[in-house]
C-alpha cells in the first residue's frame, strides 16, 4: 500500500499582482509534478490537506485544470498499475466557507473517487471513510477549531477503536508542537499535540503550515505536514514536494522542481549607516549574481532582494528609485523574470522615546474596554469579520461588499446599545 501526501497547492493563486499569470502557471505545474510522482509511485490513495485552491484569484479554468489531472491520476494509475486510486481532500481556509466551497467545484456523481472530508464532523456528526487498508476522517479549517475538536474528539475516539486498519486523521489548522505557530494566532485557532491522546489515531496530517514538518512521532501518533508545492510567497525558502508513505517504512518527501528558480537576497549595512550608493551597488552585485546563476543553469528564476539598515541622507525611497532602471535593464536581457524589492531602509534614527502599543489583541481589548462584560462578544466578532475579509474582501480595495458590512454593522450597533456605549 501507498499513500501520496500534498497539500496547500493554492491552484489560481496571483501573488505577487505584477507576475499574477507567471505564478498561476507555477502552482499548475507544481500540482502537475505532484501528480506525475503519485502516477509513478503507483499510489493507492492520495491525500490533499487543504488548500487546494486560492479560491479569491481562481478561475474556471483552474477548477477544469484540477479535475482533469485528478481524472489523468485516475486513469493513468488503472492503467500502469491495474489498481483503483481514492482521492481524499479537506477543505482549506483559501478554499472557502462551508457554504462557499472552492472543492464544490471539483466534486462530481461520476467521480467516486473524490471524496471530501470532514464537514459533516466538524457540525457534530458522524463522519469517516473506510477504503482497503484504511480509515479516515478528519476537519476542515476552522477559526475556532480548538472548541469544535474539542466538542467532537469523543466521536472521533469511537470511530478509532477498531484496530483493524491504518487510521489517519486530516485536518487543516496548526498544531503547537508539531508546528512553529505564528506570532499573534490566537489560541482557539489551533490544536496542541496534548489533544490528540488517546484519540486513537496512527497518524495525523496538517495542512496550512507552508514548511515541510515531520515525520515527528509522539506516544505512538505520526504527525505529518507536507508544506506547499510551490512557493506560496517569494520568501519561501522550501524545499516543497509531496511524502509518500508505506506502512513500515519511513514516510518519504519528494521534491518538486519548480517551473522558476526563487532566490532570496540580503542587503544589510548591519545597522550602521550608509550613502544611497553603498545600497545600489550591493543590490546590483547581488542581481548580477543571481543572473549568471539563471545562464548557467539556463532557468528562469524571479529574485526577492530585502534591504536593510540606516540611510546617510534623505528619504530611503529614493534607493529604489536609483534601483529601477537598472533592474529593468537585467529583466528584460536575461533569465531574470522579476525582482521584488522589498526597501527596510530606515532614516537616521532620532532620540525620541515612543511607548510600545503592545501586540494587536492588546490593543484591541484595550479599546474595547468601554464595553465591560460585553468584550468577549466583541473580540469573537472581531475573529468573525477577519475571517470573512479573508475570504470575500476585495482583491482592489480589501474591503467588503456594502451587503456583506451591513449585518456586522447592525451587530455592532447591537453591542453598543447593549454596553450603553454612546
């Protein structure tokens, strides 16, 4: 038995805007590549934790893109192999809402094959697939997901009792011990290694986190993150591939060569100050760099350069300004497809003390103040429209549909007459 673990392919993602089309088409080969592994391991099932889309960039020829390479997976292992392949997915974050999934689009009554985890559980029924060797259940991305695992791990240890099967479970959240949990993430949007004890489970697989992590093993659980295929920011470092698992055998990461070189740079004066010229030297050095690289290995490649440090004299703006026509001339003459310049230059700092803010949650709770018992209301609110900006905000402007902001602002008005805020 074979098992083909992805996850977080982000097919119809656009970012950054300026090259939008060159990296739609890296995340289609990226899922290309992946499936072309799976065909040639011969896999029996293919598991995909989330995020299979950038649902607010894709298209119709995305959705059409994935379903005819699940169909090639299909077709193509029947006849290599003569085996049946099931293909499991759980609904990401980028994928959707329950009422709003990007994974409908990829759904069919002919395709048996497909099968979509976990909505069904995370409302509190019933849930799992038991196909040959294994059984499996999991839960979509949820914001509050510590409180629903919690509220549906006695069903999930009743449908894990058996021993008579290989029992993954698959989600799309961060796990704390298994994942670096970014600063900020509240602590009601991801699960800790504790909760699964006693779950019954052999082996967990997460999405969301874009690094590969694992295989880690904790009182008897696998705890398994592919990370992306691509690069789903410039800053990615990866590497990104897929696992293949066999039971008895050392989960197995292949990687995935990507249809553009990424190179990340590093301009810092280390603190000290410098003239606007020590900044575009070096910036140039480090792109004429990366160009030989792209001839010699005859690629394409898209170059991330961070600058960093103090300005001797005016407005650091004006590094980039000097940088422009120069870059534009290596874009245009080599390999080079894109450079993003990301400009930390600061000015000359001044003696002047300025009192910390605190994290953003603190500052939040400290504004919300006035509203005394009625906080936590708020604070959930607040977690409630961030997730629907995420999902439904304007790619142009980032904010939402004067139909979507009108049932928020009538809750609001709600807290306040409650609170008796004027």
């Amino acid at each position: 038995m074979k098992i083909g673990v992805l996850a977080d392919t982000h097919v119809g993602r656009r970012i950054p805007i300026e090259i939008g089309e060159l990296r739609r088409r890296a995340y289609r080969h990226a899922f290309t590549q992946s499936i072309n592994i799976f065909i040639e391991e011969g896999v029996d099932y293919v598991i995909h934790a989330g995020d299979l889309f950038e649902k607010r960039s894709m298209t119709s020829e995305d959705s059409v893109f994935v379903k005819e390479e699940f169909q090639r997976l299909v077709n193509s292992i029947k006849e290599k192999h003569g085996k049946e392949v099931s293909i499991f997915v759980v609904r990401g974050n980028h994928d959707g809402s329950y009422d709003n999934n990007a994974l409908d689009f990829v759904k069919h009554p002919l395709a048996k094959y497909l099968k979509v985890v976990g909505e069904a559980l995370a409302r509190g029924e019933e849930e799992f697939y038991v196909d040959g060797e294994i059984m499996l259940t999991g839960m979509p991305y949820h914001t509050y997901v510590s409180r629903v695992f919690k509220d549906v791990k006695p069903l999930i240890e009743k449908l894990f009792k058996t021993k008579d099967y290989l029992k993954i479970f698959l989600m799309h959240n961060f796990i704390q011990g298994h994942h670096d949990i970014p600063p900020g993430t509240p602590p009601h949007n991801f699960l800790s290694i504790k909760d699964f004890e006693g779950l019954g489970v052999n082996i967990v697989v997460a999405g969301h986190f874009h690094t590969k992590a694992g295989p880690f093993e904790e009182n008897g659980i696998v705890f398994l993150t592919p990370g992306a295929t691509e690069a789903i920011d410039l800053s990615d470092e990866g590497p990104f591939g897929v696992y293949i698992l066999e039971p008895g055998v050392k989960p197995r990461f292949v990687k995935i060569r990507p249809l553009h070189e990424i190179r990340n740079s590093k301009v810092d004066s280390m603190e000290t100050v410098k003239p606007k010229e020590w900044y575009v030297e070096n910036a140039l050095k480090e792109a004429n760099a990366y160009c030989s690289y792209l001839k010699e290995k005859k690629a394409d490649g898209l170059l991330r350069i961070v600058i960093s440090g103090y300005l001797e004299e005016g407005d650091p703006s004006i590094i980039n300004s000097a940088l422009k026509e120069e870059l534009s001339k290596l874009t245009s003459q080599t390999g080079l497809l894109y450079v993003d310049l990301v400009n930390r230059v600061k000015e000359i700092p001044q003696k002047i003390a300025f009192p910390k803010m605190g994290t953003g949650l603190d500052y939040m709770a400290t504004a919300l103040k006035p509203l005394g018992e009625n906080i936590g209301e708020a604070m959930s609110l607040i977690e409630e429209i961030s997730m629907v900006l995420e999902e439904k905000a304007s790619q142009k402007t980032g904010l939402l549909t004067e139909l979507d902001r009108s049932r928020f602002v009538k809750r609001w008005l709600e807290i306040f007459e409650k609170s008796d805020v004027k």
